[in-house]
C-alpha cells in the first residue's frame, strides 16, 4: 500500500462509478486463461451494506512525478511478489493484486492519461470518516476454458 494514498474520488460516488466501469472495460482485454478462469471485476455498493472491516479503493499515480513513478514500480514489483506468495494472503489482497497486475498488463499510462488507476485495501471505518456513501468490492464469474477443464 501506499505511504500516503491519494484517493481518486474527491467528487464522489459519480467520479467513482466513471472509474470502475473504466478499470472493467479495460478488464475485458485481460484473457481467460490469464485470469485462470476466474474474471475479477469490480461492483460499488453502498458502505451501510458492508460487513467487513475492509473494501477497496481506488487510487491515483500521478505518473508525471517522481514519487508517481516510484510508487509504480513499488507497483510493479508488488504484483510479482503476489503472484509468487498468493497462499500467504488474504482473499481481498489476492484479488486487489490480480486486478493491479492485469490493469498493469492491459493499459497503458497514456489510458490513464499519466494518473493510474490502482486498486487498494481501504479499512471501512476510513471511508465512513470520508464521508464516503459507497465502496468497491470485487465479484468474480468462473468462465469454461479447455485448460481448467483438464486440470
């Protein structure tokens, strides 16, 4: 996670639902097979029908600065370190880390004109604090493929 977060969402839940159709559309061009069969996708709720301690958020790099730049490698580096320990993780962190690493893979910095797009962990007491009226979380379809069927 971020030293110090900068949420995308100043303008609220509008801003938030332009940006998670944004991260689904690209989500599209993620393969199948590269999902393992389980597509990610991300829904808003609103935070009054949330349990759990924890939602997600969305957060912005600025690219054209340095500390952008930094916090993208640190990017980078934390959805290789994911895909190597995913059985020492919680399921929120498996699924935030995957979306990262897709999103990685399927857009470009100039999709985000230069302010990615990433999925963080959010405890849900910070969002009420924010006066926040909704939070993402992830709903995941299973999808037939020739290679999940031979496993």
């Amino acid at each position: 996670m971020t030293a110090n977060p900068q949420p995308t969402d100043p303008r609220g839940s509008q801003h938030t639902e332009v940006l998670v159709n944004q991260i689904n559309s690209a989500l599209k061009g993620y393969s199948d097979k590269d999902w393992n069969y389980s597509r990610i996708a991300l829904v808003l709720r609103p935070l009054r029908e949330f349990d759990s301690p924890y939602v997600l958020r969305i957060e912005s790099l600025d690219l054209n600065s340095k500390t952008g730049q930094k916090e993208l490698k640190a990017l980078v580096d934390e959805a290789k370190w994911g895909d190597r320990h995913s059985s020492e993780l919680s399921l929120l962190e498996v699924v935030s880390l995957r979306i990262n690493k897709a999103l990685l893979e399927v857009t470009s910095d100039e999709y985000w004109k230069h302010n990615r797009a990433v999925v963080r962990i959010a405890k849900r007491e910070e969002l009420g604090v924010e006066q926040a009226t909704d939070a993402i979380w992830y709903q995941i379809t299973e999808v037939a493929g020739e290679e999940f069927d031979n496993r």
